[in-house]
C-alpha cells in the first residue's frame, strides 16, 4: 500500500526491493508527503489568528511536559480555529484543572500552581495533578471520579494491537508492513548484515557500475554504501518507527527500538524509544544504540511483572544511562565519552507515560486534529534553561548559538543524571510523535508536528512515521531524523473502581 | 631471550592515521600509513633459515683510497667485519670496485656460503686487495647483480662503499644501471672520507631501498659495517610491495616513506591491476615504517562518505600466482559541514609534513649557501633550525648547529658559519632525510 511506484525525488520507476533511487540515490522508503499518492489530506486548522504560538516557553510549569502557557492550552475561550472549547480539551491527567476543567467552567485561569522550577523534577509534581498523586480532579474528569487510572484490570484496548507479544529477539518480528523496503526476514533489525559477507556482489547505488566490496565500499567509485543503518524502519501493530541518516550526515547516530509486551492482566503495552547520539562525543552511534536497547530491555522486564510505568520508565532510563556509561574507556575523566540523548513513551493500560533526557521530544497529537496537540517534553537544552530561569526571552535565547547546547544527556561525562519522567491520561484517542531533533527542527513547535502528521497516523503508523522523515529531509535533513508513531487509543468505557489504588509514583529523586 | 611463540616470518600490520573529514568541496586527503613488522629473526635470533640471505660487498678499491692510507686499512677491517657477522648459510661474496668490476672473493661467478672456512678463506683474500684505478660505480652494481641472480635466496642485498666520485663512467649510465637493478636487490650506500658526492651515493641508496650515510673517519668504518650487515642478516621477507588501490577519478598525489628516513616513492609505481599501483618497500625484518599517502578525490557533497584509497602490504606470488596479502588499511574522506572536524589537522600528518619540510629546507639552505646566497641560505637553515627544534629532531637539530649559529631556535634566528668542516656539512646533507617519529606525549 505505501509502494510507490517511482522515486520521490526523480519519478525514476524503481524495482522491487529498491532502497535507493537508483538514479538520483534519494531514499525510496522514506518518501516525502506530496510524493504519497494515497496521503489523505492533511487537516489544516481554518486559518486562525493563530496564537504565535511558540511552542513552548519552557519557563512555566517546568518540567513534567506541560504545555506552553503561550499555547492556549486551557483554550479557556474556544480557541478560535482550533474547534470548540469541549474539542480543545485533550484531557492530560497530568494537569486535570487546567485540561478536564475547561469543558465545564471557561474560567480562563491559567495554571494556577506554577509550582516548580525550571528544572523542576517531574517527580517533584506527583501531588499535584500526577495521575497517581492526591490530587483532586474536579468534578465531571472524563476519567471519573477516581484518580487512579492504572487500573490493573484494564483489558487489552490497544486499538490495533495483536497478540500481546514480547519484542524483537524472541518474538515475532512483525509484519513488515506493505512498503516496507525489506522483504520478509529481511528487517534490518532483525537480521543485522553479515560484516562483509553480504555485501559481496551488490552494485554500487553511488555509481552503478561497479561492486561492493567487503568493506562496504564501491570497487569502482570508491563510495560508501548505504548501510542497514543509514535507513531503518520497524513496525509492530501498535507502533512504529523509522530512522535515517539524513542528508547531511556520513552515518546515522540516532537509534530506537520499539516493543510490544503485555501486562500481568494480559493488557497491552507498547514501548517506543527514540535515542539520538551526541556528535560530538565519541561513538554516538554505539551510545544510541546501547541506550536504547537497554531502555527497551529494562521496560520489558518492569512492564510485564507489573511495575509502575512511570517507575519503569526512570528506570530505564537509568539502565539506559548505565549501558552508555560502560561504553566509556576506562580512563577516568574521559572527556571524550560516548553520549546519547533519549525519549521514550510507554502506553499501557489506558495511560500514556513519557521520559526523557536530553532534547529528544514527544508530542501528542489528537486524533481529532480539531483538539490541542502538545508538546510533552521539556528539553534540557541551554535555550531551555534560559528561557525556564527567566535569564532569557525566547526568542533571544533560541537565536542564540548555544541555543542547541544540550544539558542533559546520557553517558560517563554527564553531571547530574536527572531523568525527567511524566504520565498522562488522555481521553480521547492521539497518537505520539516520539522524535529527535532532527525531525522537530522541522517542525517545531507541536501544531506544526500535527500538521505534517498524516490524518490516519493511528491507523498507519509505519507510513506516518515515513511522511516526517521525508518531511525533515524535505526540510534539507540536516541531521539524523528518527520518529517513532505510537498510536493512543482511549480506552472502552469503564470506570476503575474506588480501591485500584495504585502507588502513587513517588519517583526516586 | 629467545621468543619461541613467535614464528619466523614476522606479522604485518597496518594502521592509518588521518583526519578524514574534508570542508564542501574539499579534495586532498592525507593520510600517515604506519606498517609494522613484528616477530621476524631479529627478534627471535634463533630463527636461522640457511639461504634466505645473499649479500655482496663492494669495495671501493681506487688509487685515492691509499690518500690517506687508513681508508684502505679501514676498508679491509670494516669489510672483515662485516663477514664477521654473516650468519652461517647465507650466500656471499666480495667485489673491488675502480673503474671496473673484480671478484675478490670466491669467483668465478659464484657465491660462497658462509660457515668458519669461507668466512676465513674471504678475510685471507682482503689482504690481497690494493688500490689503483678509477671509479665506475655502475660497474660494480652490475657485476653485484649478477652475482645475485644466480641466488636462489630471498634477501639479496648489496653493501657499496666508496671514496670518490664516479668519475668514469657517465651519470646516465649509473643511473640506467641503477633502473635495472632496483627491485633485484637492495643495497645501502657507504661514503668514506669527504671526496665523494652526497647525491651520487644516497641515490644509490634511494634507488636501492637502502640507507645512506657518510663515516668520515675511516676509523668507524669497521663499526657501521657491522651494525650494516646485522641488519641485513634480521631481514625476513624481501620485496614486499605498498599497494594502493584508488577508486576511478582519484589521483594519486604522492606516496613516501616518511619513517625513518625520507624516501619519495611516487614515481616507482608499478601497476597491479585495476587502478591499483604497488609501490616497493624492499625487504622487512622487526622494525616499523611509515608512509605518507596524499590523493586527490573528486569532490562530493556534504555527508558523503568515500574510501579515497585502499593501502595493503603485499608480498607478490611466483610468476601467474597472486600476491599474498599481509595487511591492509583504509584511507576514508567524509565530507561535513562541521568546520571543527573539518579544519583539524591529523597530528601524525602534520608531523611528518614538517619533517618533510625540514629535509627540504636543509637540502635547499645547504645548495644556497654552496652558491654564496647567503641570505637564502640563512633563511632557509634558521627554518630548519625551528623545525628540528618543535619536532623534536634532536640528531638533525646537533648536525645543524655544526653549520650553523643558532641565535633562536623556536624562532628560526640562525648566523651561517664562517667556516665548516666538510664532514659536518655532508653529515648534514647525507642525513637530511631522517626523521624522528611523533613524540608520545
């Protein structure tokens, strides 16, 4: 269904199996938006006044992925363009006054509990509005009178989801999706390359003329070939994700890996983590590539013994920071030691839980493109902190260069390790966009995310996940893109009882 | 101690070393190619293998010899070590070079193997060696080559000492000859006394994948010659070749050896298939040499990545046999726009470029102050001066400051002297090319 039957980039009609134009080398499976014959239109919001909207002046709220105060979140007024005020109520457990009152009372009250600091640790806010906190949501929550939404009897509800299965090594390895490059057995993640064997008797995509040789170098032209790397995608029924090189880069240094488990109640769950190599460093691509590897072991473990997601997502993000730190050398003081960024998002029984380091991002994009999407992330990102510290306007701190210096990363060289996690309950159906910056830089701010993300991301995210690659490499792909698709949907009616009373998530500092 | 682990033929490895991220539109790709050859006879001591060396001594024999007396003298005692140190079971013999070509010893065409009798026999027959006659260099050369042909043995080498210039026999003939016997075997290059031409005998040694080197007492002959022919005798495997594979569009911009001593190979290519060249290295024992490969590859836009050329060390088979190949290295370009990553220079590459500098700079402040440039000579030794001093050329900075006063050395601030020895200057000359390895901070 996503085959196209020529190159995006020239109308070269390509073969079967082709992964690169053969005549202008652009990448055939990440075709840009206009290319895909069968994209439905993307919705685009009647033209508002739209609020400026930058998408997040980080300072507000800190932490913990609430929303700009700029975005007219509370949509108090019906935010005009953006659907009518029920509409614009994506209900985020994380903040019920500010996202489950508005429906009820058009109190344009912003937030009222502006109750971190910048760096606020998300777990810091576990009492106030955290799903699993005391906090007291107001009347007529769509959720119900009861804070506890991690009811452990919620059964399987991923809307698409198969079978409840572990990931990759063991299990099924998914149905690799119609459009997918690779044919059966033939996913790159599943059946990494053989050093040098497979490579043999390939033809050079560069020059066409000669061979590839165990180097994975032309014979003729000398050019590097596209590796399995460079180019990857993966879909399991209720997630996917592709990452790629970009068109700027020598290598890809980006990295994630997508899973799907069950809960101990035979529920659903379905992990996506989305890691992004810090250049600068040495050997990011292995520090991607550990982080999320252990990550996504480590939530395998926690999710399917019952653990707490909010809790096993900190630690994963812990195991993750671990493997990274035991790719360093030995040499103390290193300075020079693998790093990595990291985002993931873990959807289970009805709440959606989200963790970071890093300026990796989540947005959440409603299903129904007339509601608010939001960006879930806070980056720890020097433009950020300034901005969150009131040092800095935005648009001052974002314009300069440091803009983009990260401050928070994963790996021997990190100061503080703060992992920053946050849990929502979304009551409507969405799906989130768990990316790096390379995708985001072309689509900053959360409605531009909605924007490029195709109307049936839910229903086929292999393919969303392809249209913002192309989008970024449209966008000239500067950087390495990696986005991973996990579709959120809400679950059938029913209401927890009063005593599922899950631990509160008093995180670990 | 005997390292009994280790087998005969030492094990080749390769390592490259290069910054190999180029700016848009970059093209020139450096790279320092380091080969290293472990485990041979030199280190093992023990590992004897009978013919697998053949060497031939030439001795000068001209009637200048005798002026002073003690070059003769220093010839035979020098020559007799040197046979001192041949190891039983390789194949020898003695030449005495004038203006023709004589076998000293055994004759008739033909090369001894040494054990206690030949060894004596030859050391006898020195004592019949008088001088009288010209020099004809390329005559010994080739009677030297013929004697070696007739080897079976894997190392032929040649050791040539000489007092004079060539003077009868014309330079083309030298050097024609020098052309046909390069690659047949190697040969290092002794002057003694201070009446022989710097570049008549390094260019035997270049030629001959050699060392060149001046003794100017005639007392220390016997010495060099022993440390000469030790060398020779840790030699384990002969002809290996530099390949390097280029892929189409890129040229090749040069190739040297650039450790321990400078040695231009670019143009003694010869062609191994398809774009591929070897470039010869003579004969290895345990010892680690390095070389510096420049090429030029088209360019590509940023994010690409290219093998800009393949370097392999080989050893080529028998005739119609493929070469064996003993190691390999490869030299990448990868474009970006990170001007970081780009504009860093390769410590290695930058090292040897300045000694590269440095032979150069000698070798033209030298030439400049033989033609009364005074100014061009001072400028050019006080650079030489600076770049011994940051590269830490300790031997190059000693046989400088013989020829020079040097006011400033971090500076390059240097006062030609009045007066200087002809042995310091041709030391200076005949040693220019040797170079000093990256200090290890």
């Amino acid at each position: 269904m996503h085959r196209l039957s020529g190159c995006p980039s020239c109308a070269e009609p390509l073969e079967e199996g082709d992964r690169f134009c053969g005549v202008c080398g652009h990448a055939v499976s990440a075709p840009p938006p206009a290319a895909a014959a069968d994209n439905p239109t993307v919705p685009i919001p009647p033209a508002p006044p739209a609020p400026a909207a930058p998408p997040a002046p980080a300072g507000a709220a800190g932490g913990y992925g609430t929303p700009a105060p700029g975005v007219p979140r509370a949509a108090a007024e019906p935010a005009p363009g953006w659907g009518s005020a029920a509409s614009a109520a994506p209900t985020l457990v994380d903040d019920p006054a500010a996202w489950a009152a508005t429906p009820a009372e058009p109190d344009p009250e912003p937030e009222p509990e502006q109750r971190q600091g910048p760096a606020g640790a998300t777990y810091a806010s576990s009492d106030h509005g955290n799903p699993y906190g005391t906090g007291t949501p107001p009347e007529g929550t769509p959720w119900g009178p009861t804070e506890a939404p991690y009811a452990p009897a919620a059964p399987a509800a991923s809307a698409d989801g198969p079978e409840p299965r572990h990931d990759r090594p063991e299990g099924n390895p998914g149905t690799p999706a119609e459009g997918t490059p690779w044919g059966p057995g033939e996913a790159p993640y599943e059946n990494p390359p053989q050093p040098g064997g497979a490579a043999g008797g390939r033809t050079c995509v560069a020059c066409r003329a000669g061979h590839v040789d165990t180097d994975g170098y032309c014979e003729h032209c000398g050019h590097a070939q596209p590796r399995e790397r460079d180019h990857l995608e993966e879909e399991l029924g209720s997630v996917a994700a592709v990452s790629d090189r970009g068109l700027r880069h020598h290598r890809n240094e980006d990295s994630f890996a997508v899973a799907a488990t069950a809960l101990p109640d035979g529920s659903a769950a379905t992990v996506a983590i989305v890691c992004d190599g810090v250049s600068s460093a040495s050997r990011p691509d292995e520090a991607s590539a550990a982080a999320a590897g252990a990550a996504n072991e480590a939530l395998l473990e926690a999710l399917p013994r019952g653990a707490h997601p909010q809790e096993a997502m900190h630690e994963a993000i812990l195991a993750a920071a671990a493997a990274v730190n035991a790719l360093a050398p030995e040499t103390p003081g290193a300075q020079n030691a693998p790093a990595c960024t990291l985002v993931g998002a873990v959807v289970s029984g009805g709440l959606l839980t989200i963790g970071w380091v890093g300026d990796s991002r989540a947005y959440w994009v409603p299903d129904d493109r007339a509601a608010l999407p939001r960006r879930l992330t806070e980056d720890d990102s020097w433009a950020a902190q300034m901005v969150a510290a009131g040092l800095m306007g935005e648009a001052e701190a974002y314009a300069d260069v440091r803009a983009h210096a990260i401050t928070g990363w994963l790996g021997a060289d990190a100061y503080d390790l703060d992992p920053h996690t946050a849990t929502f309950k979304p009551d409507h159906p969405g799906v989130v966009v768990v990316c790096t910056d390379g995708l985001w830089n072309y689509a900053e701010s959360a409605r531009e995310m909605a924007q490029v993300l195709p109307a049936d991301a839910a229903t086929r995210p292999l393919h969303s996940a392809q249209v913002l690659v192309g989008h970024a490499l449209d966008g000239g792909g500067h950087d390495n893109v990696t986005v991973a698709i996990v579709p959120f949907a809400t679950q059938p009616e029913q209401e927890p009882g009063p005593d599922a009373e899950p631990g509160p998530a008093a995180g670990p500092e | 101690m005997a390292n009994f682990a280790k087998p005969n033929a030492p094990r080749f490895s390769v390592e490259v070393y290069q910054n190999e991220f180029l700016p848009e539109g970059g093209r020139d790709v450096h790279a320092i190619v380091t080969v290293t050859a472990t485990g041979g006879a030199a280190a093992t001591r023990t590992a004897v293998a009978d013919g697998t060396a053949a060497v031939v001594l030439m001795v000068d024999c001209s009637g200048s010899m005798e002026y002073p007396p003690e070059k003769m003298r220093g010839a035979r005692e020098a020559t007799a070590a040197a046979i001192d140190t041949l190891r039983d079971g390789t194949a020898f013999a003695v030449i005495a070079g004038t203006h023709v070509a004589k076998e000293v010893y055994p004759g008739q065409g033909r090369l001894a193997v040494a054990d206690a009798t030949t060894r004596d026999r030859a050391k006898e027959a020195l004592r019949g060696l008088s001088s009288g006659g010209g020099t004809a260099i390329g005559t010994w050369l080739r009677l030297a080559d013929g004697l070696l042909r007739g080897s079976s043995a894997a190392i032929r080498h040649g050791i040539l000492l000489t007092d004079g210039r060539n003077e009868h026999e014309e330079p083309a003939v030298l050097r024609a000859t020098l052309d046909a016997c390069a690659g047949r075997f190697t040969c290092d290059a002794r002057g003694v006394g201070t009446d022989w031409d710097v570049k008549e005998v390094t260019g035997i040694a270049h030629a001959l994948l050699g060392s060149a080197d001046i003794v100017a007492d005639p007392a220390h002959l016997a010495e060099d010659f022993t440390r000469m022919m030790e060398n020779v005798m840790g030699k384990e495997v002969a002809d290996v070749a530099l390949r390097l594979w280029t892929p189409v569009g890129v040229e090749i911009q040069y190739v040297k050896q650039v450790a321990p001593s400078l040695l231009d190979l670019t143009d003694r290519r010869t062609e191994a298939g398809p774009r591929a060249g070897d470039y010869p290295t003579g004969s290895w024992g345990d010892e680690s040499r390095e070389y510096h490969v420049c090429v030029r590859v088209p360019t590509a836009t940023v994010g690409q990545e290219m093998l800009a050329a393949r370097t392999t060390l080989v050893l080529p088979g028998a005739a119609g046999e493929p070469a064996t190949v003993l190691a390999q290295g490869l030299v990448r370009a990868v474009w970006t726009d990170d001007l970081a990553a780009s504009t860093a220079i390769n410590a290695q590459v930058a090292h040897y470029t300045g000694q590269a500098e440095l032979a150069e700079a000698i070798q033209q402040g030298l030439e400049a102050r033989k033609m009364g440039d005074v100014g061009g000579a001072t400028a050019k030794l006080g650079r030489a001066v600076q770049l011994a001093s940051s590269s830490g050329n300790a031997d190059t900075a000693r046989l400088l400051s013989k020829v020079v006063d040097v006011v400033d050395a971090v500076a390059g601030t240097v006062r030609l002297k009045a007066k200087v020895a002809d042995a310091d200057e041709m030391t200076l000359d005949t040693r220019s090319t040797q170079t000093v390895r990256v200090k290890k901070t």
